[in-house]
C-alpha cells in the first residue's frame, strides 16, 4: 500500500539509473532537427485551428503570471508537493508591491475569463498556454517547461454529466487523429510499422473499474497494464477515493468535479465528471498522458471538495467567491499538453527534442549515448 500512496502525485519517474534502461536502446529519429520544427507548427497549427471548430472556442491571451491573491493559480495536486514559483514585484520602492506567482497551469484563470470575454453557453476559448512547474523530476516527458492547449466552454446546468463529456472527448480525440493523419501526409516517414499510429477510438473506462482489474497495482501500473489492453483510452473520475482508500490520483478540489455521483452503465454508483486521455507510446513503450479535462465544479461540489479536502479556507478567495456566488459560467475545460502531443505524433523518444528548456548534464548525456538529441 505504500506503493500507492507514493504513486498519486508529483509525475515523472524518480531516478536517473532506472531512466537509463527505460529509454530506447536502438533510437534513431524519423525527422531531422529541421523537419521536427516544420512539423511541430504544422501540427500545431491544425489543433488549434480544428479545436476551436470542433468545440466552438476563439484564441486568446493568457498570461504567464498571477497576483497571488487572486487565487486562481493551479495547484495542479490537493497536497501542496507541487507549490508555484512566487516572487515579490516591489513596485513603486514598495509602496504599491504585487506578490505574483509564475503560473502552474490556467485552469482557473481561464474559467474567470470566459465571464471577462463574455462568452455565452455553447461558446469557449483556447489558449497558447507557457507555465513553470519546478517540482517535476525531469525525465523523458516531464519537463518544468509546460506548454499547453488549454481550453474552457460554457455549458448549462444540464450538461454536468456523463454522456456530454464524453461526447467532448470524442470530439478532442477526433482533432488529435487528425493532427496524426496531417503530419503523415506532409512527412511520409512518419507513418511506419515500427511505430503503429493511433486507434481510431478511444476506450472510456471508469477509475474504479481499473482498480478493479488490478486491485493490487499502483495507479501508473494500472495504467500501464490496461493500455496493453486498450492502447487509446479516456479514465473517468479521477480524484474521488476508491474502494482501496486511494484516489486514482490526486487532484486539486476546486477545478474538476471529481465528486459527483454517477451510475455506470451496469448500474453501478461511481463518482467524477473528469477524466485524462492516455496512450501507449510505441516508441518509449511507456504510457503517455495527453490531456487532463473535465467538467468544472459548482457552487455544491466546490464546497464539498474542499471539505474533503481541508481547504474550506479556500474559500475566502475572489476565484472561490466566484463560483460560490455564481458569479462565474458554468464549464467544461482541459488542458493538452502541446510538447507531449509532438512528442507522440513525431515519434519522438524525448521532451527535448521538440521543446527547448533546461535538463540536467546526467540527463542529457544518457540521451546522447542513446542518440537522442535534446535541443538548448
């Protein structure tokens, strides 16, 4: 059970010698460093042009920092082992001083944006996202640079269920094959029996019924184990404690509903209106996490949440006061990581070798032995 519990939170994999053998031993990249640039801003561009189309969202700015009393910074976990980088802006010889957090990721932000763009039901944005988390340990796909597709919609009351995210995945889903199918017919190369492309469907499975399957795993090998199964799916309700008293993984309270009573499709109560898309990743053979979304809280469940939780300070926050009052839309919203899709589509070995960002010397030199070429 220990094993557990050090699995719900804080990414990556933890040790640099266990890296060493998980990372390809006869790598040799599709695209040259050339190709890779022209074929991330292809993809890059087809995403946010056909993520908008699809979910009837805009472009918009978003920013890279927060004032810190805003509360509307991601703390991205409920245990506080991943906390934002702060800093002090002294302003006016420290008359008029901001504290300002660099931002973990927009959740939030974006939810208090879409009240500031005057965005009606059925209308969202999309955001070019950039953020720092220092408290990744750096491997293969986890980096402290993040960059984002995030994205928020306006919904109704009606639509907090299950059928209507699952409908919105589906319709994400169809934008990322089609990026797939894009960068193939501008690089042939891509498209090979070494490394298959992604299933047409995704598989949408419950949390729990993982559990379920594998009682005795921990959460990444649970997670491992199914995509072998099914090497394209969607796990719903994420963050509510299982039957074993864990979470799948942790998840902050006052962003997704993870707490909303569900019943599944053989009757059974389950609980969470959220969810992450993961893929097997022919190329690492390791699992891939792509997004992370999910139907945002309410005024109920955010106070149920933080309850939960030991948060109820929270509440004191302009964000929190927001939902409380139902000052703030109602939404469903996500965020795609866009190095983790390049990643993927280019098969690639390594986050660095389509984004430029810091890595240790111990890292970088395993990489070079193994002809992976990280940019700097």
């Amino acid at each position: 059970m220990a094993d557990k519990k050090a699995d719900l939170a804080g990414p990556g994999i933890g040790d640099y010698d266990e890296l060493e053998k998980i990372l390809p031993q006869d790598y040799s990249s599709l695209l040259t460093p050339k190709e890779t640039q022209k074929a991330i801003f292809s993809v890059k561009n087809y995403i946010e042009e056909n993520l908008c189309k699809q979910l009837n969202l805009m472009m918009v700015q978003v920013p890279l920092i927060v004032d810190v009393e805003s509360g509307v910074n991601d703390y991205l976990d409920r245990d506080g082992s991943r906390a934002p980088i702060q800093f002090h802006i002294s302003n006016d010889y420290d008359k008029h001083p901001i504290d300002a957090q660099v931002v973990q990721a927009a959740t939030k932000w974006k939810r208090v944006a879409l009240k500031q763009f005057g965005m009606k039901v059925g209308e969202g944005l999309c955001t070019d996202m950039k953020a720092v988390r220092k408290d990744y340990f750096l491997d293969h796909d986890h980096s402290c640079y993040v960059d984002q597709w995030d994205w928020e919609l306006v919904i109704t009351e009606e639509q907090r269920n299950l059928d209507f995210l699952t409908e919105v995945v589906k319709r994400i889903w169809k934008v990322l094959k089609g990026a797939e199918a894009h960068v193939q017919k501008l690089f042939p190369q891509l498209k090979t029996d070494k490394y298959p492309s992604l299933p047409e469907e995704l598989t949408f499975i419950h949390a729990e019924d993982i559990l379920e399957k594998y009682p005795d795993l921990p959460r990444k090998q649970r997670e491992t184990t199914i995509l072998q199964e099914y090497p394209a799916i969607f796990i719903i309700g994420i963050g509510w404690t299982l039957k074993d008293g864990y979470p799948h993984e942790m998840r902050a309270a006052d962003y997704d509903d993870w707490v909303t009573e569900t019943t599944s499709e053989d009757g059974r109560l389950m609980h969470g209106l959220n969810g992450d898309i993961l893929v097997w990743n022919p190329v690492t053979k390791r699992r891939h996490e792509l997004t992370s979304m999910g139907i945002r809280v309410n005024a109920d469940t955010l106070k149920k949440q933080l309850e939960i939780t030991g948060q109820l300070d929270f509440l004191k926050l302009p964000y929190h006061q927001g939902i409380i009052n139902n000052e703030l839309p109602l939404c469903i919203g996500g965020g795609i990581g866009q190095s983790r899709t390049y990643m993927l589509l280019l098969k690639k070995a390594h986050l660095g070798e389509v984004s430029v960002t810091v890595w240790p010397k111990i890292l970088k030199d395993m990489c070079k032995k193994k002809n992976i070429f990280v940019l700097e």
